[in-house]
C-alpha cells in the first residue's frame, strides 16, 4: 500500500514495509540472483505503525531489550574470518536468495544508532547499574558485509573461494584523518575520524579498500591534513577538500535530455576531431557522477553520508533510491539521518524550537532506510 512520506524536507510516494520485495543482485555471483530482504520481528515492531512520539516508550519495552541483547551478541561473534555463532539469528534482518544463500543485517530501529545509546530515553535503573547502556558514538552495532566466509568456500572442482573484489569506500564528510582509529575489533570506538575506522573494519571482514574517495567542505589546510595519513593508506585515498553536491531529480531528468541531444551533435562532429577530456569536477562534480565513472556493479562499493546538509543529503538520497544505475553500484550505505527525535537533544538539535528543528520523523526515516534495503542495499543508520 503506498503512503506519502516526507524526506529530509521533501514529499514523495512509495510502497510501505507492505510493498513488494525488490530484486537484488546476489554478492558475488556471476548470475542474477532472486533476493528477498526479510525484516525481522525486531524490525517490523518499529515499522507497524507510527511511531513518531513513542520512541522511548517503544525502545526501552522489555521485548525490546531482551531482543537487543541477543542480536549484538550474535553480531559481535559473525565478526571477521574467525566468527564462532553460537545463537540464533531470528532477530536479524536478512536477503534469502533463490541459491540457499542468506545474508543477515541489524535490524532498523527507530533509535537509528545503537540501541542503548544514550540518547535521552529513561532505561530500566537494571541496566544503568550494569552500565549495559553506551555512548551514542558506539558502532559496535553494525553488521557490515563479511567476504571471509566467500573468500573461504571451495570452488567447482579445486579448492580455492571466490576471487576477491575490489573494494571502494565513498566518505561524504570524512573530516580529518588520525591514526590508531581504526580498530578491525568494532569495540565500539566510533569517537574519531571515519576514514580509518571504516579502513580497519573492512580490511576485518576480508573487504581491504583498494581505493577511498573522500570529502570534507571545510576548508583544511592540506599539508596538515595529509601529515598523519600513512604511506600505507596515501596511495589508495583521493582527498577532495570542496564540498559534495548532487542534482535534483528534475535536474537529472533535464540533464538527460540534454545529454540526448548532445550526444548526437558530437557524433556529428566526430569526424572533425576528438572531444576535450575534462575532470570529474569541471565536468559535472556530483556524488553520482565520480560513481557511475570510478567504479562498476562488479566493484564493492561502501558510501557514508554525513555532511549535515539536508538539501544535499536528500539529492544524494534520493539519486541512490530513485536511479537505477546509482543504485545498482551502491552495496552498502551508512546515513546519519537527522531527523526530529521526540523533541529529545543528544547532539542534533532537531527538535522543535532547536537550531537545527526538522520536520522528518522517525517513520520517514524508517521508510527510507528500509526501502534501500528492499532494493539490496546494506542501509545502515550511522553515527
């Protein structure tokens, strides 16, 4: 059943958590595979009705919590190429695929990072006193995709797995870089720049970054930002010290038809020479323009989102969503989505009266979230 949304400002139309599942195209297959994403009961508690207004009230349900509990403990042990799981996965989102193959995810909630930050909620005195409760910076939450079991399986006739693939990480707000951030553990340390704690975390799950792509829109001085990187990561990082844009779908559609007829002047200029190459940047400068042509749907592709400009956010959003060739080369998306969180302040400021007040919900950002996992789309909330 379809319903009106509201994103990061803007109405539009899709299908509910009711709509019909999407085709993804399984990782690392040769072939077109059928995936099925399938929300778990966790996940679906959050989506069942509106929620905006009950945040708390909902995430600290004793159902809630017991469930938590059990699923970033199975988190914590898929971990890596020596995971031990021990417990049953029922609380975790999944992709079952018409192979046998199934690939599990956290489930969504509506505290959008992990589910006892302390984000304002009053949790049960217990858990308080166990410090079972965390910093709102905590990662430890996250289920990232894992190559070591792929890298591990025995091909047809030999003994070898799968050829690895080239891993991409696409940092929209990645700040400054420092060393010793990286942990491969996930112990939860997401307090410092993101470029190396994604560094380490996917070279811990057998997905080593061949190439980083990162942003930052303040301006830096730039012999002090490169100073800490090591020789190790300078090689494979690009470092773009501008500020990230992306079109309006309007725009796209516009810049189609553009492109149309273009494309049939210059096949009739051919003949007389060759076109001027450009850059990436004098040539468009969006997030999906470097996308569609630095990498492939064979690469595996990570973008964070967290620029904290809503306008551009929504573009870029909305590109990954709406365009299908975007999509098809997006694996794994991590988004802080700022969003009005029952008027409560740990950070945003996006409640009413607040500098940064929003009218999203945590309904729209539920939706949005999981509709990208309905495409096959890791979506992640993010720090």
């Amino acid at each position: 059943m379809a319903r009106e949304v509201q994103l990061l400002g803007r109405s539009w139309r899709g299908h509910g958590p009711d709509g019909p599942r999407e085709i993804r195209e399984a990782l690392g297959s040769t072939t077109l595979q059928r995936c099925h994403y399938i929300p778990s009961p966790v996940e679906q508690s959050w989506m069942t009705r509106n929620i905006s207004g009950h945040i708390c009230e909902h995430a600290t349900h004793s159902s809630q919590i017991r469930a938590a509990h059990e699923w970033l403990e199975y988190v914590r042990e898929a971990r890596g190429a020596t995971s031990r799981l021990t417990r049953s996965p029922i609380h975790l989102s999944r992709w079952h695929c018409d192979d046998g193959r199934v690939e599990y995810i956290e489930p969504l909630t509506g505290i959008a990072r992990h589910p006892f930050a302390k984000v304002g909620c009053r949790h049960p005195k217990w858990m308080e006193r166990q410090n079972r409760t965390t910093h709102v910076l905590n990662v430890s939450y996250l289920m990232l995709a894992n190559d070591c079991g792929r890298m591990s399986e025995k091909g047809g006739g030999g003994g070898g797995g799968a050829a690895p693939r080239r891993a991409v990480l696409y940092d929209l707000g990645c700040s400054v870089y420092a060393p010793g951030r990286g942990d491969p553990r996930f112990d939860g340390r997401g307090l410092g720049p993101s470029l190396p704690l994604f560094d380490g975390m996917y070279r811990s799950q057998c997905l080593p970054l061949e190439r980083i792509y990162g942003w930052e829109a303040q301006e830096m001085d730039t012999k002090k930002w490169w100073k800490p990187v090591p020789a190790s990561v300078r090689s494979r990082l690009t470092f773009y010290n501008i500020p990230i844009s992306e079109e309006e779908e309007a725009d796209v559609e516009k810049k189609e038809e553009a492109a149309a007829a273009g494309s049939r002047a210059r096949a009739l200029g051919s003949a007389r020479g060759a076109e001027p190459t450009t850059t990436w940047a004098e040539r468009d400068g969006t997030f999906s323009a470097h996308l569609l042509s630095a990498v492939s749907p064979e690469d595996f592709v990570a973008v964070k989102l967290d620029i904290d400009h809503r306008k551009t956010e929504a573009a870029i959003a909305d590109a990954i969503l709406r365009r299908p060739e975007v999509a098809s080369r997006v694996d794994e998306f991590f988004f802080e989505y700022h969003f009005a969180f029952d008027d409560l302040d740990f950070g945003w400021h996006s409640g009413k009266g607040m500098p940064g007040a929003v009218d999203d919900t945590v309904d729209d950002a539920l939706w949005l979230m999981q509709r990208l996992r309905r495409k096959g789309i890791r979506a992640h909330f993010w720090v």
